[in-house]
C-alpha cells in the first residue's frame, strides 16, 4: 500500500513540512461511522492553514463592504472563520476587532456575524470567554435580529459533540457549561426580550429521549431555574412531558423481566461467584445501573429531579417565607401534573414527583389532596380525569408514610358522605346502574374500599377508630342498588370484605357471593361471552422500580401489609395480586363454606352453601 502525505503549512516559520504515514486500510470503500468519522477530523492535526494577513482582516473586510460595496473580502473571512481552527491570540485579535465594529454589524453582515458567533469558545482560555461575552451582549443589544441564532448557538452547547458513555449522576456543572450559563443569565438581564427565544431554543434542542445528552440537557434545565426562576413554570411542564416520554417507553412489566433475568443469573453462579467475586465488587454490583437502558435514563433524570426539589425546599429564608414559596411550586407542579400526567393513563414513575415534593412539608400533601378532590367532585370535568384523580387520591393516601391517619379519616368521611348524597339523589328516580354511567361513583366506592383495606392496621388500631369506621356507613353503601362490589378488582373486595367482617362493619361475603353465582348462571346462545363490567382501574403510587431514585422514596413510601384479619385470606393487595389480568375476572369468586357470613340465620346459610353444592354438581 503507498503511503499518503500530508502537507501542513506552520504559520510560526512559514514553511511547509512533509509529514508521510502509513496506512493500514485494506479498501477505499471502507465504511465509518458517523463517530468514527467526527473522530477521524477532530484527530487531524497537521493541515493546510492558511493566516489571513493582518490588512486584509475584520475590518479589512467591513471597509470594503462600507465603501466599495465589495463583499468578497468579507466571504474569504467568512471562510477564513469557518475553516480553520483559532489559537488564542488570532481570537482574541478578531474579537478586539469585531468589538469596535458592533453598530456598524447591521443585517446585511449576518454571515460574518453568524460565523463569528458560532466560533468554538467555552473551552479556552479565560480571556477568549471574557473577549467573546463582550461581543455576544454588544451586538445583541445593538442588533437583536441576531438574538435567536445567539441564543441557539449557546444552548447547543449544552449537548456534548461525542457519544457520553457515562450516565451516572453527575450534579456538578463543568466550567465548560458554567461559563454559558454565566452567558446566558447576562443576556437575560440585558435583553428581556429574549425570554422566549430561549425557550424556543430549549424545546427545538431537547435530545431525543434514546441519547446519552439527554441527562446533560436535563441538568443545564435545572441550572437555568436556579438563576432564572422565571422560567420555572414553563421548565417544570417540560420536564414531566420529556421525562413522561421516558416512563411510557420503559413498562413496568419490561423491567421487571429484566431485573428478574439478573437476579436469575446471579443466583445460578451461587457459590462460585461468593468464591471469586470480591466483597467490594459484590458490593458494586448489587449498586449496579438498570438493565433497561431507557430506565437507566429515567432513573438518573428522576434523581437530578429529585435533588432539585430537595434544594428547593430547603431556602435559608424564613420558615414562613419558605412555605410560601413551596406553595407557590406546589402550584406550578400541580399545574403541570394536570396537563401533562393526569391525562396518561397508566406512567409508573414520573408521578412520584409530587409524591416527594408533597413528603417534604405536611401542608404540601393536603394541597395537593384538596386539588384532587376538587376534580373528582367537579360534574364539569371529563369523567376519565375524576376517575383518575380518584386513582391518585386513593393511592396517595394508601402510599404515603407521611401523611397522618387523621387526614386519611377527613378523605374517608369525605367520599363516603359523596356516596350517599349520590346514592339518594337516585333514589328520586330510576337510575341506570351500568358503570359506564355511574363511572365516577364506582371508582370513588373502590377507592374507599381500597383505602381500608391497605391502611386497616392504622384504621382498627383502638375502639375510636373502629367507631369511626362504623359511622362511614358502609353497609348502606355496599347493599345498595349500584352493587359497588360487583365491578371492583377482586382483590381489593376480598381484602375489604376480609376487614369489614372481622369487625362487623359490613357483611360482604354473602354478596360476593351472589356476584359470583349470577356470572356462572349467564348462558350465551352463541357459545361467546361478553365481557364483563370490571373497573378498569390502576393504582399510580404502586412500588417504585428505579433503583437511584428509589432511595429518596423509600423511607416515605408504605409498602402494603396485611391486617390480621386477612392474613389467613388468600388475597391480598400485593402488586402480584393486583394486575392486568385481574381486572378481567375470567374466573370464580366462588367461597369456601367457611367463608360464608356467619351472622346469617341458619336457614340461609344452609340455602346458600346447597346452592353452592348444586352449582359445583352442575359445572361437573
């Protein structure tokens, strides 16, 4: 193979050099890729260079354009710019220059501006960064047609030119980035207009969600906030979209798969890794990244998230003061909650946002539990939006460590009061009992039930709260004509009629029952069942998966425990119980002979367990 040459020209001694090397390439059609190609160019060194004379520069080139209309000088400086690699001295030379000349640099100079906007700098030297910030704020202020591409150029920034490999969690800002923040905030404080060309920056630059930069982007966002907090409302709305986009393309079933595999992998090398393995490298992998890469993304994102909000709440200000001004992001999350969360149906992670934020002060929780509960009893609001903030209420409360048993009592008191008020109004005239209809009071009824089912340990913790619970009335509410227990999740109506039974609060063993029977007596002519009306419903605050994040949810997060009532149940409300095949309930909810109410007369009992006998005969 020849060898190929390289001709360089060293502008120090103004003589050319032969460099000769020796290539290893077995084809001319050999094939890059993009990196390897940005690599390949970065890594030349030795090039033709040409040194624009200094009479024929910047203001060479400005002159001719003022006085002879001659813009060929100008385009040979362009290409001079664009072409070639600055040192230090050259840049700060032609910044000194293009400083002098900013009110001149009117539209018709938008190329030699734009080039020398463009210009490499944050990585140089000090003087660069201060030469090019004097003449970025000069001719902005003079000129703001440019202000859009300035602003661009500068939020581009923020994204690394090569692949990052890395996507740990990383809070500190290089002085690389520092210096464009510094930038940015100069040209906020001197041109107000430029507000919204940031923000159109920053929503036309966001990476695409499968990128390494997507985390680097999502960390200069919140370095932004921290001296800019105009832009919090919008930023914040922003984040829940991007970090939303997140959380829908990493399923929870996904992840767990994954997870489980590793887990698998793990215990089969038994012995043999204990033996091999070091405790210290036993100990980094069980610190290990998420297996589902775009899990991985969320959940260092979540973590930088969540660190923001930490810092947010914790001003050195006054205690008032602060709680002010935590009510005032309450508000934006929550608006930004009700236009980008509440409408999905079914994320697992981005919603825990709140969830922290609401951890950190009592009067946050009940903010955001107000808010909720305005839509849920809003008739104006589409049905699918009450029906989700009944999911959120009921999960919140069911979840939340920190949230005290007596607002759980308000909320209890709350729905079941709704529920009556619903249940006599139809008694005025004959209602349609179908759950599209009455969609809102049957997830309203399963959120009550769900409540004490999963806090039953809190709720029968002495006679005033058991008092308490016989004052909600729910025998009236599971007896009436609607038949809530007929569309709830099995396991939630089995763990509530597990409870109530075993403090005589409600007898809901004997209706499940009937629910069960009249689904096997249902005959179809043509062999085809219809599906049946089961509240399609899912629980937002149910385990958290993400393995960095999740250390800032875990003291606060209340993991679900049995009451002693129902640990001899054979359903619990476990994650494991509680899923997408549940909902459909394709099989019998038929009861032992000991699970039928022992408060019924004999006479009804024996019925009851000879029609079980009789239906068991015919299924035979």
């Amino acid at each position: 193979m020849l060898p190929y040459y390289i001709m360089a020209f060293n502008s120090n001694k103004s003589e050319y050099s032969v460099q000769t090397t020796r290539t290893s390439l077995t084809s001319i059609l050999k094939s890059y890729q993009p990196t390897e190609r940005e690599k390949a160019k970065n890594a030349v060194i030795n090039r033709v260079r040409f040194e624009m004379p200094k009479q024929k520069g910047l203001l060479h080139a400005v002159k001719e354009a003022e006085e002879s209309q001659n813009y060929a000088a100008m385009d040979e400086f362009v290409a001079f710019l664009t072409e070639n690699s600055l040192h230090d001295h050259e840049f700060l030379n032609i910044f000194q220059d293009a400083l002098s000349l900013c009110n001149q640099l009117t539209p018709k100079y938008t190329p030699l501006v734009e080039a020398l906007l463009a210009l490499s700098w944050n990585k140089r030297s000090t003087e660069v960064v201060k030469a090019y910030s004097e003449f970025c704020i000069n001719i902005l202020v003079a000129h703001n047609n440019y202000l859009s591409f300035a602003v661009r150029k500068l939020i581009s920034l923020w994204i690394p030119n090569e692949p990052n490999k890395d996507t740990s969690l990383n809070n500190e800002i290089s002085n690389e980035l520092e210096v464009i923040h510094q930038l940015l905030e100069k040209i906020l404080n001197a041109i107000p207009m430029a507000f919204d060309a940031i923000l159109d920056a920053i929503e036309s630059l966001f990476p695409y969600y499968k990128r390494s930069s997507y985390i680097s982007y999502i960390h200069n966002l919140l370095k932004l906030l921290e001296y800019k907090p105009i832009f919090t409302e919008y930023i914040i709305q922003l984040l829940m979209e991007k970090l939303a986009i997140l959380d829908v393309n990493a399923p929870r079933q996904e992840i767990e798969d994954l997870e489980s595999d590793d887990d698998n992998e793990e215990s089969e090398g038994g012995e043999i890794y204990n033996e091999v393995i070091p405790r210290h490298e036993k100990a980094k992998k069980e610190d290990q990244s998420m297996n589902h890469p775009i899990a991985q993304t969320l959940d260092i994102s979540m973590s930088a998230v969540f660190n923001f909000l930490k810092k947010r709440s914790s001003s050195e200000s006054s205690e008032k003061e602060t709680l002010n001004d935590s009510l005032k992001f309450l508000q934006i999350l929550i608006k930004a909650f009700d236009a980008v969360i509440l409408p999905i149906h079914n994320t697992h992670h981005v919603q825990f946002l709140l969830f922290y934020y609401c951890s950190l002060k009592q009067t946050l929780s009940q903010v955001f539990l107000a808010s909720l509960w305005n839509k849920v009893t809003n008739p104006n609001c589409p049905a699918l939006i009450r029906q989700a903030s009944v999911g959120y209420l009921s999960s919140f409360l069911a979840r939340s460590a920190f949230i005290h048993i007596n607002i759980i009592k308000l909320y209890l008191k709350e729905m079941c009061d709704w529920c009556q008020q619903y249940i006599k109004g139809s008694q005025l005239s004959r209602s349609n009992v179908a759950l599209k209809s009455n969609l809102v009071f049957y997830s309203v009824c399963q959120a009550v039930f769900y409540i004490i089912a999963f806090r039953s340990r809190d709720l029968t913790v002495d006679k005033k709260s058991i008092l308490f619970l016989q004052s909600l009335q729910l025998t009236a509410l599971v007896t009436s004509i609607y038949n809530p227990l007929r569309v709830c999740l099995p396991a939630v109506a089995t763990a509530f009629a597990g409870v109530t039974r075993a403090y005589q609060l409600a007898y809901c063993h004997a209706i499940l029952e009937r629910n069960a029977r009249r689904k096997l007596a249902t005959i179809y002519a043509n062999d085809t069942a219809t599906p049946e009306e089961i509240l399609d419903t899912f629980f937002p605050f149910d385990p958290y998966l993400l393995k960095v994040s999740g250390q800032r949810i875990s003291s606060i997060y209340l993991q679900y425990q049995a009451s002693d009532a129902e640990e001899c149940s054979s359903h619990s409300l476990t994650p494991e119980s509680i899923n997408i095949s549940d909902r459909k309930r394709g099989h019998s909810e038929m009861l032992d002979d000991h699970d039928i109410d022992d408060f019924l007369p004999d006479d009804k009992r024996q019925n009851l367990i000879g029609t079980k006998i009789n239906q068991s005969r015919d299924l035979s």
